[in-house]
C-alpha cells in the first residue's frame, strides 16, 4: 500500500504545481514580448483540455483596430507599408497564421499564410496588399485583370500568361525585345514573332520553308546541309547532296541555254521537274 500511497501524493502535488505554476512546469517556451503581462496566467488564452481559440485573441485584439490601434487603445503612427488586411478576415481565423510560445520575437511566431482564408472580394484584389509588389513595366501597366490570373498564392514565379488578353497580339517586341536573337536571320525579318513562334515557348520554332523551296521526302536535310552560313540563312547551296559541281552545273544549264542559273530556288521549288519554273531562261547570245 505504502508505493499506491506514495504514488498519489506524488500526482496530487504534480497537479497542484501544474496549476500554480503552469509557466514553469507546462510553458513549451516564452511568449511575444506583447504577452508578458499574460505569461502567468495560461487560462487567459488557453481553455483546459481544449487549446486555444482564435476567439480569444479577439477578446484583446478587435479585428478593426489591428494594425490602427494598440489593445490600449492608442493610436498607431501611419505607416503606408502596413498591410490592413484583417477588417477583411474570419474573426475566427488567428490561429491559422498566429501562434505563440516562439521566443519574443513576433515574426518568428508566423505561420505559412494561408490565402484561402481572405474574403471573396480580398482574394481578388491582390494590389490590396501586394502594391509595392506589382512591377512598373508597360505589360503589367496595361493589365486591368487580377494577378490571380497569371500568379498564384505559393510564389510569383513561375507564372502563366494568356496573351489572348492582349489587345495587340503581333507586338511581341513591346514586351520581349530583348529575347529576340540577334543574328541575321531574324535581323533581315520584318513579320511578326507569330509566324515562327508561338505564345506557349519560343522553341521549337516552326518556319513556312515551302515559301522558298518545299521540304519534300527528297530533301529532308539539316538546315546546316543546305545553310553553310549559320549567320545568314539567305544563303544557301545545293552541292552538297546531289555530287553537284560549278562545272556541271554550268554546262548542264548552258546545253538548256539557261544563262541565269546561279539562284537555283528561282526555277526549282521542289524536286517535281513539273513545278520548275523558267524564268531563269535566257539566250548565252
């Protein structure tokens, strides 16, 4: 009996201390500096067995004068970098970002936001409290739109963008000037980015070669093969597939009398004899 005995007056006297001094024995560690003056008393915040509710906090804080106010009642200093959000909150939200027992530091007391807890009209105004955020370019200048419609909650980048939203969908260079290469292919072209690239990357890139000369099963080369000049892609050469020669070539043309043949593209569209065309035709006379 005398180990039973002892054994609850042990508990008795736990149970006792817990209750008298629950900042000792209980605390998981200190309060916000703001909190001192509660730091004694557990029962201010906290229900037995029950945790805390955010109901709690509002017995001190109203939601109203939070970031306008001190609990005092004292007006704050105006400070346009204060966020004035939480007229817009479930009054029953603070513990979703608030917690406590993390040093005096407040900041270090946040919890990940959560944007699911803003109200309807807050969650679509972003600007509300990422003014100072939004950057003061031409393309987001111009947008009207919330930033939900590109962004989300978790970061700023990466983020999509419909440019079906645009007004001027072929002046792609308002905006991406400097993603344009600066070689001579794209330097001698004056159509717009739509014709090679789409909206959802720049590569791969597709270019209506059948404009100049059809890419046939006869000629499905490397761009390399027929472009030996990477810097410029007007030029070209067809010696390189077909054992073609300057010699041959000429005296072949000469024997058809076809003194303008250096511009092979200019007659031969394709590798279809019937689609030649013979404006390259002339008398060596």
């Amino acid at each position: 009996m005398k180990p039973l005995f002892a054994f609850i007056i042990s508990a008795i006297m736990l149970v006792a201390l817990a209750v008298a001094f629950p900042e000792v024995l209980l605390t998981p560690g200190s309060l916000l500096k703001g909190h001192h003056d509660v730091e004694k008393n557990c029962l201010n915040c906290h229900t037995p067995f029950r945790g805390v509710k955010s109901v709690t906090c509002t017995n001190c804080h109203k939601q109203n004068d939070i970031s306008v106010k001190t609990v005092s009642g004292t007006l704050l200093q105006k400070n346009s970098k204060k966020i004035l959000f939480h007229q817009g909150l479930s009054s029953g939200s603070c513990i979703e970002c608030h917690t406590d027992h993390k040093g005096i530091n407040a900041l270090k007391a946040l919890k990940p936001f959560k944007h699911s807890i803003l109200s309807s009209s807050l969650r679509n105004s972003c600007v509300s409290c990422h003014s100072n955020q939004k950057p003061e370019d031409k393309l987001h200048r111009s947008l009207q739109g919330s930033c939900a419609e590109c962004h989300n909650t978790n970061k700023w980048k990466p983020a999509s963008f419909n440019h079906r939203k645009l007004s001027t969908s072929n002046q792609c260079l308002e905006c991406h000037k400097s993603d344009k290469p600066n070689d001579k292919l794209h330097l001698t072209i004056t159509a717009g980015c739509t014709e090679c690239h789409n909206t959802n990357k720049w590569k791969p890139a597709s270019f209506n070669h059948n404009k100049y000369f059809k890419l046939d099963r006869d000629h499905s080369a490397s761009c390399a093969k027929c472009h030996t000049d990477p810097n410029n892609y007007k030029t070209y050469t067809c010696y390189n597939c077909h054992e073609h020669s300057p010699s041959k070539i000429a005296a072949e043309h000469r024997k058809e009398r076809i003194s303008n043949y250096q511009n092979c593209i200019k007659c031969h569209r394709s590798s279809s004899e019937r689609e030649r065309e013979h404006e390259g035709r002339g008398n060596d006379d």
